[in-house]
C-alpha cells in the first residue's frame, strides 16, 4: 500500500518526466478506492509508479489494480 508516491512517463522507457505525485492517506484504516488524476495530458507509452511512502511508514509498498485510463 502506497500512502505517498510519484507518477512518472515516459514516451521510450528511457527518459521520464515527472507527471505528478499524490498522498494517499491511512489506506489501513480506509481501503476505499483511490484516484490520481494528471493535471495535463502527457504523452507516453510507458508509466512508473514510485512509493515515496509506504503504509505506517513501512519501507516497503505494494499496489494492486493499477489501472491507467486514456482518452
């Protein structure tokens, strides 16, 4: 479980470009659905989620049914 993180894009899986980053929030005590929505589109071919912070401050994180919507 990722509480905060960083999304990044990229258009060859070489060269990434900061699309954004989000805060989560207690996902153990509330596992509801979460959303991360860019602000601008960005073209991409490929998408890299970065755990900056996993649940309770564990040094490590875990994501499940990551989807990723496109116009």
């Amino acid at each position: 479980m990722i509480e905060q993180g960083r999304i990044e894009v990229s258009t060859d899986g070489k060269n990434w470009t900061r699309a954004g980053t989000f805060t989560f929030g207690n996902l153990l005590n509330d596992p509801t659905k979460r959303t991360f929505r860019f602000k601008k589109a960005h073209p991409a071919n490929f998408v890299r989620l970065i755990s900056l912070k996993g649940a309770q401050d564990k040094p490590y994180a875990g994501a499940a049914e990551v989807g990723v919507l496109t116009k």
